[in-house]
C-alpha cells in the first residue's frame, strides 16, 4: 500500500507533528514492556491460525463498508470511545468495568477514566498460545488497553493503510496471533484522500469543516447550517469510500486463515435530534452532533460483521451488543474452556428477548439506551427524561414517540446506575491531543 495524497490545508502541520510519531512510538515500546506474560495453560487447537478484530472509530450504520461480509446493526456499550472498547475488550458493559470518569472533571480540567482490571480478551489468547498485536491509528484506545497486549502499536492520527501496513508486517511469519486494529479515518479530524473528496464534491473553503466544530451549541434551521450538515456528511461519507476501498484488499486476502470481526465502537451523530438533546443535562457543546453525548441511534447503533475461514457467521435473532466481543471470538476460535466469559456468542441464536444497552458516560449526567429489536429507550433519570422510540434496521435515527408508556417503563428496568468512577488527571501532552480530536 502507498499512503495517498492528503487535502491541503484542511489540517494544518506543526513541530509537535513530527514530534508526535517518536513519543507515541515511546509509548507503544513502553507498553511492551510494561506488558505482564500470561501463563499458558495450554496450546489448544484453534479453528483457525489467526483472529483479527478490526474497529472502525465513528462507524455510522449509513457508511457500512460494501465488504463481501454479513453485516448485522450491532449495539455499542458506550457512545465514545474509552469505556466502549474497554467492554469489547472485558465483556462488561461501562458501569461495571469502572471507565464511567467523564472527561472533564468538575473544575474544568481533563481527566480520563481509570484502566479497568480483571480477565481481558488478549490475555485469553495468549493463555492459549497466540500472540497478541494491537495497532491504533490514534492515542484514545491505546489510553484504554494500555498494557494489555504483548505489542502494541499507537500512531499519531494516520489513515487505515498505514495501521494495516504495520499490522501485516508484524503478523508475517508468525505462527498464531490475535490482533486489535483501530481504525480513525471517520473519527475528526477527517482527512480523507483528495481524489474522495473531489469525487465527493465536498466545499472544503468552509471553516472547521473536518473538526465538526461548526453550529455545535443549536443547530439552527437555516440555509447556511442546512449546507454546512450536508458538506459535513459528503466529507464523512468520502472518508468512508477511502476506507472501504482500503479494507477491500487486504481482509479478503487474510480471510483463509483469520477470524475477521469489523464493527466500530460507537457512531457519530449529524444533528440527529438536537431537540431532544438539549432536554439532557449538559451535550456540551454538541447537540446532537458527535459522539460522546445522549446515546442518540446514530451514536449507539454500529454495524458489524464476522469472517471465518469456513464462511460468515450470521448474527441471528435477538439484539447484539459489542459486549459480546471476547465470547464471540473466543467460542468462533475455540471448542472449551470459555463459557464464563460475559455476554452471547454470535455463533449461537441470540434470544429474541435480548436487551442490549448504551451507555452514555462522558459527561455530568448518565444517559443511557436500551434495545430489544426494534424497540428503544432513553433515559436520563437526573433528567427525569425517559423517551420511547422505534428504530429501522440499517438506517439511523430514533422515531420517538412511538413507544407507548408501558414499554418504556418496562424496558428502563434493565438500567443499573452507578456512581462516576475514578479520574486520573492528564498531562498536557494527552489534554492536547484530546482536544485535537475534539474532546472539549
């Protein structure tokens, strides 16, 4: 692969850009060598050599890749994307994994959530006598697996080709892995090649359009932000085409010996519902638009898709939630020895009375989702908001007000709140970098 030209000037260059390759490279060998060895209890026969999970950031259920895959609309745990992968990665869903912190604490300074402790999915595998990979095209999920894996890889905010590069380097000659890939090309700052944006007709003179920084505080109806959401949307959508034609290559390639699984860790939303937003405490700024905030559907929903060498896996039934990540690709790899690992496997029906749930973290006020086929709820109960909703199967968007009472009462039981977690205070480098993508 060969890295594509770039949009000039819509992200501008600095010192601290090229400074940023080395330190991240620091801190990746760090985390190598901060890694704990798992013992290995034995080396049991897997269905296949190789398992790669693959996660694309702000994954809308409206950019599915045309990837010779089954996809299915999936829950995510969370709507950003710290507590979301920690419960890919655990099986547990946010208020009991602990990464509930917000990312700003009450004195206006940042702080991150706390690592989560307990029984992981690449520890699993290398139990079992895989080495484990993780490669990030960005710093926020390497701030939640940390030490996790054996190698890790954290670049500074490159598009998906460079990611897998690496990945398939690392990978050659190496008999059984386990790999996490994140992927940051649809997560802002967009920068998509030129030749898709040109394709894409998008209006690149407009300001601040890759940082999605623009009409955040109300979305008014007028003309000029009614261009601006549809210059926004071109601009995400030939994001998406440059990914889609960079994964078309190299997954279908690995498909004969891998376990696949691609899915995002949350969506992101384009002013979906800014009206019932701004009836929760605190979206700051972003009514309805981004990730991080009310777990809108366009946030909460992903699609997702697993590979076998002996063909796809077919979510059927039931509602999927990104929880059931390790189980599913622990079940999918190996006969024993992985029942208690939380959530539903994939390979199985999952019951059609299913809850999946979305936990909205990030800022002063839980908020969360819950979905059972095509029924949802949201509710923020500091709000006293609890709103019933319909949603369609690959289509974005919340039909509230088509739930009747009884079905909201019923499906918020499934809700435990919990109190916020603990902080831990960023340095400056970190605070810089999560203000870059939009963490404010």
């Amino acid at each position: 692969m060969t890295v594509s030209d770039t949009v000039t000037g819509m992200v501008p260059g600095s010192v601290k850009e090229r400074i940023n390759p080395l330190y991240l490279r620091y801190r990746g060998l760090r985390a190598n060598r901060r890694h704990q060895p798992v013992a290995t209890v034995s080396n049991r026969t897997a269905a296949a050599p190789h398992v790669l999970l693959v996660v694309i950031d702000a994954l809308r259920l409206d950019a599915t890749p045309d990837l010779p895959f089954a996809w299915a609309p999936t829950v995510a745990p969370s709507t950003w994307t710290f507590p979301s992968i920690t419960s890919m990665h655990t099986g547990r869903y946010p208020h009991e994994h602990g990464a509930i912190a917000h990312t700003r604490a009450d004195d206006a300074t940042y702080a991150m959530p706390t690592q989560a402790t307990g029984p992981v999915i690449p520890h699993a595998f290398e139990r079992r006598g895989f080495e484990t990979y993780a490669g990030m095209g960005f710093l926020t999920p390497f701030l939640a697996v940390q030490d996790w894996y054996q190698h890790h890889r954290v670049f500074p905010d490159v598009r998906a080709e460079r990611v897998l590069d690496a990945y398939e380097q690392w990978r050659e000659g190496r008999e059984r892995t386990f790999a996490y890939l994140h992927l940051g090309d649809l997560h802002a700052p967009l920068n998509p090649p030129t030749s898709y944006v040109e394709a894409a007709g998008v209006d690149t003179s407009l300001p601040n359009l890759p940082r999605l920084a623009e009409y955040t505080d109300d979305f008014e109806d007028t003309e000029a932000c009614r261009y601006y959401k549809s210059q926004r949307l071109a601009l995400y959508h030939a994001a998406a085409s440059y990914l889609e034609d960079v994964l078309a290559g190299p997954l279908p390639a690995l498909a004969d010996e891998t376990i696949i699984m691609v899915t995002g860790d949350h969506g992101e939303a384009h002013w979906e519902h800014v009206d019932v937003d701004r009836r929760m405490t605190d979206s700051r700024p972003n009514y309805g638009v981004g990730p991080g905030g009310t777990p809108l559907d366009a946030v909460a929903r992903v699609p997702a898709a697993v590979s076998t060498p002996t063909g796809d896996v077919k979510i059927s039934k039931g509602t999927p939630s990104l929880r059931d990540v390790p189980r599913t690709l622990l079940e999918l790899t190996f006969d024993e020895g992985v029942c208690d690992v939380p959530g539903h496997s994939w390979r199985d029906p999952i019951p059609a009375a299913n809850v999946a749930v979305c936990e909205a973290p990030r800022y002063g006020v839980e908020r969360k989702a819950a979905y059972r086929g095509s029924e949802k709820v949201i509710e923020s109960r500091a709000d006293g908001v609890a709103l019933g909703a319909f949603v369609e199967e690959f289509t974005p968007g919340d039909q509230f007000g088509s739930l009747d009472r009884a079905r909201v009462e019923e499906l918020c039981e499934v809700f435990e709140w919990a109190e916020t977690g603990e902080q831990v205070e960023t340095g400056q480098y970190v605070r810089e970098q999560l203000e870059a993508l939009g963490y404010t």
